[in-house]
C-alpha cells in the first residue's frame, strides 16, 4: 500500500511539471505575437524617431522591413564632410551630391533584386515631396515605406515597391 501512494504522488508531480511548462510556453507564444504585432504599429512621431508608414493594400495588411529600416537608420548616421547625412538633410532640406551618390549605391545595391522600384526622397507633410536628381518618384503600385522625422516639418522617406 505504501508503494501506491508514492506512486500517486509521483504522478501528480508529474502532471503538475506538465501543465506548469504548457502554461509557460502557451505565454511564450502569446508573448511572441504580441511583440510581432506591435513592430507592425505605428511608432511614434518624436523628432529623430522613426516612423514605419505602410501603403496599406485592399485588406488593410501592415508590413515592415527591419533590414530597410535599419539601413536607412544606418545611412542617415553616415559621417560625410564632418556632419552625419540626417544633419546634411535638416540643414538642406535634400540629398546632395555626396549623400545622393552614397543613398543610391547602398540602396540600389541592396535591393535591386527584391524590389522593382526603390525611392528615396525628402518631404513634408501633406505630401509635398521634394524632387531629387538621385531616385525617380514611384507612379505605381504599393510599397513598403520607412521615414524619419527630420524636423517639424521634414521627413526622409524610403519607399520599397515590388510591383507596378
């Protein structure tokens, strides 16, 4: 009789270590698609903060590309001539001929193969963009979008489109 009530007792040691580690990795998982889905928001708007803006297709998907958003993260902090590209923009307020060449190299070197159109550009907000010598506006299809706040007024925008 003793044997069968350690038994019993390992049995339910057991069933407790197993329903522990289901409720901890259930957490996981949840935990998991909660941060997925909160790199899919919209950040917010603070100066020198990004901003991932997506053309939103027929169903409203949210998409982003980390790898985009950290190039031009990494782009804009470029040291050229003693100020970093973000400076020389807000300063500017355009691509110059150091940063234009640089922007197009990186951009156009990266991406070329994934995506059909790539677009740097700077602008203001409602939509008025700021022309460039270095990339062609989009006239089609919807993209992948990532900006950064220049100043009150200005942002730099890298738009990603696969199809037209």
């Amino acid at each position: 009789m003793l044997k069968n009530c350690k038994a019993a007792g390992e049995i339910g040691q057991t069933i407790t270590w197993i329903i522990a580690t289901l409720i901890i990795i259930t957490f996981m998982v949840l935990s998991i698609f909660a941060t997925t889905g909160l790199v899919k928001v919209k950040a917010t708007e603070e100066a020198g903060k990004h901003v991932v803006n997506i053309f939103a297709s027929s169903q409203n998907v949210k998409q982003a590309d980390l790898f985009a958003e950290k190039s031009l993260e990494s782009y804009l902090s470029t040291n050229i001539n003693s100020a970093t590209i973000y400076q020389q923009l807000q300063n500017e307020g355009n691509l110059n001929d150091a940063n234009g060449n640089l922007a197009k190299n990186i951009f156009q070197k990266f991406y070329e193969n994934q995506y059909k159109i790539i677009w740097l550009t700077v602008y203001s907000k409602p939509n008025k963009i700021v022309p460039n010598n270095f990339f062609k506006p989009p006239v089609c299809g919807r993209g992948i979008t990532t900006e950064f706040k220049l100043n009150s007024e200005k942002y730099v925008m890298l738009t990603l489109t696969t199809s037209c």
